[in-house]
C-alpha cells in the first residue's frame, strides 16, 4: 500500500493530502530513509513522522485496505515512541 495511503487508512493523518504534504516535506522516514509518498509500506517497516516539533515512531503491523472503526485502526502499527524535538 502507498505511504500515503497507509497514514490516512491507519488514523495517522485525517486527509490523504495531509500525508502526502508530510512526505513531499521530507518528514516521514521509512526504516530511517526519506521516504516519498507513492513508497510501498509493509508489515515490519518502522516509520518515522515529524509534526511539527513532535517526532512519532510506529511499527507498522499489517497493511489493510479500510478500517471502520478507531480501535480496527490502531491494530495497524504500534507506537515505538513519542518525543519532542528541540
């Protein structure tokens, strides 16, 4: 599934242009390399977001195509970490 996809099915972004405003913004990292939005997501990958000043790490647990609920939605990645940038 698209990257951009992924982070709008998953709950990570509300809109798809959203996700890939954040991508072409060079701050979504696939397995620690930039990654555009038409890149390929997989069960396994870790993924890196920047919001702002906040920096989001998830594991990424299985790819779906549509989730209906909140609780279906965040059965696709796990959250590795949350931290602040400075």
């Amino acid at each position: 599934m698209r990257l951009d996809k992924f982070l709008k099915v998953s709950g990570l972004s509300k809109r798809r242009t959203v996700a890939k405003k954040l991508c072409d913004a060079d701050r979504v990292r696939i397995s620690g390399r930039i990654a555009k939005a038409a890149t390929e997501v997989a069960a396994g990958d870790e993924l890196e977001l920047r919001f702002g000043s906040k920096l989001v790490v998830v594991e990424v647990l299985s790819v779906g195509e549509q989730r209906s609920g909140r609780g279906e939605r965040r059965e696709l990645y796990r959250v590795k970490s949350e931290s602040t940038l400075a």
